[in-house]
C-alpha cells in the first residue's frame, strides 16, 4: 500500500492557498535619516508618475531655453501660419495692447516750452521711426514688438541716427530674436549666452546679431556676426525667473493644445467624410437570391458618383446615419480652445468672436480679466522700452542750440487706446464720472479712445468759429458742467441683470 499511497500524492490536485501580501520589514531610521522623509505626496516617485515627472529636472529656465527655445520659435511660427485661431489669438492681442494709433505721450513738467517740444520730437520719429522701412511706423513697430513676444520670446531694437529737417536725429531698427546667436568661436565662454555678452553680475555689454546669407528671396544662416554695443540695444522680454537671460514665446504652452484640437478636427473630419460616403448602402434583403458576381479579371475599375442606379439581384438600398461630428466634440473642443487664450486672459466670447452661450455679466467679468492683461503689458512697454527712447529724444533736444534746458522734475505719461468693452454705453457714462469728479482730464478721457488731444481741441475751435459764423448755437460741451444724478434706468438695468444672472 506504500507504493499505492505514493503515487496518489503525485496525481492528487494540489489545494489553493491563499496569497498572502508580503510587507517589506523597514528598519527604524535613526536621527539623520528622519530628514529623507518626504512631507508631500506629490514628491513622491514610484512606478505610476515616472512618466508624467520625467523632464521635471529642476533646472535654470536658461538651461531648458539652450535646448527649447529655437523649436519654440519654430513651432509658434507655423502654428500661426496655419492654424487661424492662433493667428486670431495673437493679431487680436497686439492690436487692443497697441491700438490703432499708439500710444499719446504727455510730459509734465512747469516748462511747457520744453513739454511742448518734446511731444512734438515724439510724434515726428513715431511716425517713422526705420528710414530703411518707409511702409513701417512706430504703431506698427510697436505691434511686431507683442508678436515676437508672443511667438519668439522677446524683441530687439537697435537705435539709429536718420537724418531729419527740424527734428532729433534718433530712431529704431527691430530684428527678429532668432538673430541673437551665439558665435561659433565664443561657444566655450562662459560670459557669452544667447548671443549675449554679460559682465560677471549678469549686465549685458554687448549683443550678437547674425548676418544671413542672402539669394534673392531666400536666405541662410551665415558665419558672420554683427556686434552692438548694449547701450545701443533694446533686448526686452517678460522675465519669469531671477536671472534669467533671454525670454520664451507667451505662446508656448498653448502648442500642445492647439495640436491635439488640429489632430482631433483631422479624426472627426475623415469619420464624418466617410459617414457621409456610407451614408447609402446595399442590404442583403434576399440572401438565398444573393448571386456572387465573378470578375473578369483582377483588375478593380473605380466608379464616379450616381454610376450605381439599380440594386443588383437579392440586394436593397439602405439609408445609414452620417451624425458626425458628434455633439461632445464640439463642447470639448470650446473647452480647449478657451485654454489657448487662458495666457492672456483673453475670454472665449473673443477667440471664437460669438456671444453664443455666454450672458452679459460672463461676458462683463471676462472682458475686465482680458483688460488688465492688457493693461499690465501696455505699462511694460512703457515703463521699459517707450520711456528710454523719449529720454533719448530729450537727450538729442538738450543738445541742440536751440536754448532747451532739461527740468529738474518732469514725468511721462502714456496714455493707451481701451480696448471694445462690452457695453458702450455704460462706460462712456463712467468715463464722463471720472471727469466730472477730477479723477482724470479730458485729455486722457481723449487719448482712451485714440484720439490726439490736440486735435480735438483744434477742431472743436474751428466749430465754434463756423456756428458763430452761422450765427448757429456751439455744440454743447457737458463734461464737468451738469452734476452727477443717479440714474434710475441704470439702477433698475443692473437689478434686472442681477435677477437674471440668479435665475
């Protein structure tokens, strides 16, 4: 029975036991190993993130702009060339930063001599600044400022000395940022990156520009460089980190998104081609009636449209249902979309320039985030790059023999076109509060909308001087006149939109 016992332990079916979780038996950590706990979840790394954290190396942006920065120019370049939402994204945004006629300048000083000629010099090289560029202004200089920084990362002005009758020999050249390279026999130096010269402290001295080899049309990238002294230089971009030497396109992380919605209209596109070539087929209303045609030969003939008139033997038309594109694309798709003008504040209802789906106080809370983005910028531009050529127009009227001395104290003062808002009415009401209660000058009430203060007040005499001509009454002027009232229309429109919004 021995054997008989041994073989039926063989052939036996073995019992299932239950696994049990193997704990790793951790050792207690002394003093100094206490320190490597880590307090957040979200530095922790296992298997499940390594992917999603696998280029979050830590690094200077300068080290990841070495790397990034030339495909970053090169992807915001085409994206805008052929995606026209990224186009509108970036012309809108320019346009309402810059405005149709740029900014006004007004210097405040007790000289008004010297206020008056200084406005005057300013108009005179903003309206070419380039001798080289006639067809360029400084409105559209100003405006190929906000596209390089939108799509290359920074703008460079280089200053120059044109020749002007009765006016400061001063004014700007702009280059594109993909210039600025570093030469190839200046690689090893550690003072000189992004085709920048810097001082130990980080000050720049002098810029790199590269000379392009030219055919015609067409040009390459050359070995020569051009050297500009850094006072001659305007490098401007919006700094993000301390340290950092050159700027990325404010573009560059709406490049993901804009290719997964192009990738996604592609899918949908070709699914909704073929729904609509399938959307008549032949059904096998007979099978037993159903005759196998056998061809001639191996040859496949293609038929054009309305050759098949009648269904063969056994066969029957059938209408399918071409319903592409579906009904979630098109709400995920504005969902994406609004992601590529989160970087500017710039809301929906102006990317996709329609109102649909969108109330007026949506409309009025996103129209007030998109203006102080706008704002913000505009004051960039002006505190960094507008004030420093103005003082280098002043620079070129002290100079001159024409007896101007530099005041002690004086200030300049921008004033930039308001973007659309929303409704009209109510901030033309609120414009003309702010006059009446000595908030703000009609100048700059003026100069808000686009208009030369000057001008204004120039036409308005020639006005008053027909209608006395006429012996007709002036115009009305009511700013700063009628006092302010409350106004029950706007007070009973307001609690009508508040209802509405509650509802």
């Amino acid at each position: 029975m021995r054997w008989y016992r041994r073989i039926k332990r063989i052939f036996r079916k073995p019992k299932l036991r239950p696994i049990r979780p193997q704990f790793e038996k951790r050792e207690p950590l002394s003093n100094g190993q206490r320190f490597t706990i880590r307090r957040w979840d979200s530095a922790t790394n296992n298997t499940l993130n390594a992917n999603r954290w696998l280029y979050a190396d830590g690094q200077s942006i300068n080290t990841d702009l070495v790397q990034d920065l030339g495909n970053l120019q090169a992807r915001c370049a085409h994206e805008f060339a052929n995606n026209p939402i990224f186009e509108g994204i970036v012309n809108t945004f320019k346009n309402d930063v810059v405005g149709a006629d740029g900014p006004k300048l007004q210097v405040l000083s007790d000289d008004k001599r010297f206020n008056d000629e200084v406005e005057r010099q300013w108009k005179i090289v903003f309206a070419n600044p380039d001798s080289s560029r006639p067809s360029t202004g400084g409105v559209e200089s100003m405006k190929q400022w906000v596209h390089c920084l939108m799509t290359a990362g920074s703008f460079i002005n280089a200053f120059t000395e044109p020749r002007r009758d009765n006016a400061a020999w001063f004014g700007w050249k702009s280059y594109h940022p993909r210039r600025l390279q570093t030469p190839t026999n200046l690689a090893g130096d550690p003072n000189v990156a992004f085709g920048i010269r810097m001082a130990e402290d980080g000050t720049p001295i002098s810029y790199y520009l590269t000379k392009p080899v030219k055919i015609g049309g067409y040009e390459f990238a050359g070995v020569d460089y051009q050297e500009l002294s850094a006072f001659q230089v305007q490098h401007r971009f919006i700094e993000i980190e301390p340290e950092q030497i050159t700027g990325y396109p404010m573009m560059s992380s709406t490049l993901e998104t804009a290719a997964d919605i192009r990738e996604l209209d592609r899918a949908e596109i070709l699914a909704q081609k073929r729904a609509a070539q399938l959307s008549l087929g032949l059904h096998a209303s007979n099978p037993e009636a159903v005759i196998d045609p056998e061809p001639i030969d191996s040859s496949s003939f293609p038929l054009a449209d309305d050759d098949v008139n009648v269904a063969p033997l056994g066969w029957s038309w059938q209408q399918l249902d071409a319903n592409r594109p579906s009904s979630e694309h098109i709400a995920y798709r504005r969902e994406r979309i609004a992601e590529m003008g989160r970087p500017f504040g710039m809301p929906l209802l102006i990317i996709l320039l329609t109102v649909s789906d969108v109330n007026f106080s949506s409309a009025q809370f996103g129209g007030m985030l998109y203006a102080d983005t706008v704002k913000n910028l505009q004051s960039f531009l002006a505190r960094m790059t507008l004030n420093q050529m103005v003082e280098m127009i002043i620079q070129e009227i002290v100079l001159s023999d024409k007896g101007y001395i530099r005041p002690q104290n004086y200030e300049l003062s921008w004033t930039f076109n308001v973007p659309p808002n929303a409704n009209i009415e109510k901030f033309v009401r609120a414009i003309r509060m702010l006059i009446e209660d000595g908030v703000i000058s009609r100048s700059i009430a003026q100069a808000m909308f686009g208009l030369d203060p000057e001008k204004v007040d120039a036409s308005r005499a020639r006005d008053n001087e027909r209608s006395d001509e006429l012996g007709i009454s002036r115009p009305p002027v009511n700013a700063g006149v009628n006092l302010q009232e409350a106004n029950t229309e706007e007070t009973e429109e307001t609690e009508n939109e508040e209802a509405t919004v509650k509802s």
